[in-house]
C-alpha cells in the first residue's frame, strides 16, 4: 500500500481577478485526485507584518473575494488547501497591486454600476418621491380647503323651505332617500 502524505498539495494556479480599488477576487485550481475539504486564505499588504487569514471548510468552492482593501496599495496572498489529513503548504505567493479609483472608474465597464452611482441614483429616486409627496399634499390641501370654503359658502346661504318629495313612482327603483348618507359641514 502507497504511504499517503500528511496533507494535500498546494494550490496551483492562483490568481487575482476582477481587480478594483477596495476589493479583489482570489481563484485557484487543486491537484485532480486530492480531496479538498476546504481552503485558507492569508492576506497582507506588502511590507507590513499585519495579516488577514481566511479560513473555509465544507465547500468545494475555488474562489474567495477580498474585501477591504485600500486603493493603489500593493497585497500579496497565499492560498493552502484544507483536507481530513491537514493543510497544504502556501501556495507560491501573488503579489497585486489595487488601483485608483480614478482608475477604476476610467477603466470601468460601461455595463458595470458602481455602488455610488447606485447610491447617487438612489438619492435622484428619493427626490422625486418627496415631489410626487409634495404635489399629492398640495393636491389634498387644495381640495380640502375648497370643500371647506363650500361648505362655509352653503352655510351661510338662508335655509330654503323644506322640499316636497316626489311621488313613488317617479324615484328609481330601489332607492329611497334614507339609503345616501348624510353630509355635514365641517
């Protein structure tokens, strides 16, 4: 029987994509006949001793985003696989650098949306709904104060003298003068 190794192989192929100023994707590739219960994930900027260790298990996936980075700050990551026999070695390192976001912008996709341009469209949507608001309150008001004004105007008529009902035969069928309601000043 072939002795098995302590642990799996180190991830081959890493690769940093969709590069942007303040976050980045890690993606890598494992040896076809091991079996991978899961990755870390080891994060620092370059030339600085603070580290960011991301550790997942139970998954079979093969990329991690990378959150939280600074713009035009240069990172280096190494990726080990995670099996029941232990962790692999570090992957060879990756050293990528975040752009600007001037950059970013002026290399975006014309497809892409940016959160801020989504939050500044989100800011256009608010201000049209507090003016579709306003020209309701307007249009409210405004037919609440002309009833009023109606109602004041007929109050202040004279009473007319009571008029007579018409015979039964000539009301529509069904309808009796108790079945409206009642309206009253305000």
């Amino acid at each position: 029987m072939p002795v098995e190794a302590d642990g799996p192989s180190a991830p081959v192929n890493v690769t940093v994509k969709h590069l942007k100023a303040n976050s980045a994707v890690v993606t890598w590739d494992v040896l076809e006949d091991e079996v991978v219960i899961g990755f870390a994930i080891s994060q620092q900027k370059k030339d600085v001793r603070m580290l960011r260790f991301i550790q997942e298990v139970n998954t079979t996936t093969r990329s991690c985003a990378l959150w939280d980075l600074e713009e035009d700050t240069e990172y280096i990551v190494h990726v080990q696989a995670i099996s029941i026999q232990g962790q692999s070695p570090a992957s060879e390192p990756v050293l990528f650098k975040t752009p600007r976001e001037a950059e970013k912008l002026a290399s975006k996709n014309k497809d892409e949306v940016t959160m801020k341009e989504m939050a500044k469209k989100n800011q256009q949507l608010r201000a049209g709904e507090i003016l579709i608001i306003v020209v309701v309150l307007f249009m409210w008001a405004d037919s609440t104060i002309s009833s009023k004004i109606t109602s004041l105007i007929t109050a202040r008529r004279k009473p007319r003298a009571p008029q007579r009902t018409a015979p039964p035969s000539t009301r529509a069928e069904g309808c009796s003068a108790a079945s409206f309601p009642k309206t009253s000043p305000q």
